[in-house]
C-alpha cells in the first residue's frame, strides 16, 4: 500500500527478454512513484543484461524467489506466450 507524498510502488518483472528490456524496464523507470525492486529470468545471460537496465532491483533465478520478496508490491509478467 502507498502511503504519502515520496511513496513508490515496489513492481518485479518477471521475464526478462527483448520485450522487457526494451520496452518495461524502460517506461518503468520513468514513471514516478515506481521502483522496479526485483527481476526474475532463468537464463543467466538475460538476468545480467536485466541487471544494467535495473541496477537497484534484487535479480532472482526463479519466479518464486521474486515473489517472495517483501519489497515486491506488483508484478508485470513479461514471459514468452506459448506457441
């Protein structure tokens, strides 16, 4: 819950591809009132290129160490669709 003037939003990303670093992590760290506070991605490779783009936010492995973080208030799921 927000409460007050200063008060941020802490939102996790789970997923952490092309579309989430080109587009989520970048329109989230504009928008006032919102801190990405932790990233989740299996792949090591993915979850280093996250880290740059969120150099505050707890990087996590799985999607349950994501959402087992205190800080995480909202989560966007940036996952790949099945095909």
């Amino acid at each position: 819950m927000l409460n007050g003037p200063g008060a941020r939003l802490g939102v996790g990303v789970a997923g952490l591809g092309q579309l989430a670093r080109e587009v989520h992590l970048p329109l989230l760290a504009r928008l006032p009132g919102v801190q990405v506070v932790a990233i989740a991605d299996p792949s090591a490779e993915a979850r280093q290129h996250g880290r740059t783009l969120a150099p505050a936010a707890r990087v996590c492995e799985t999607l349950d160490e994501l959402l087992n973080e205190t800080a995480v208030q909202a989560v966007v799921v940036a996952t790949p669709t099945a095909d």
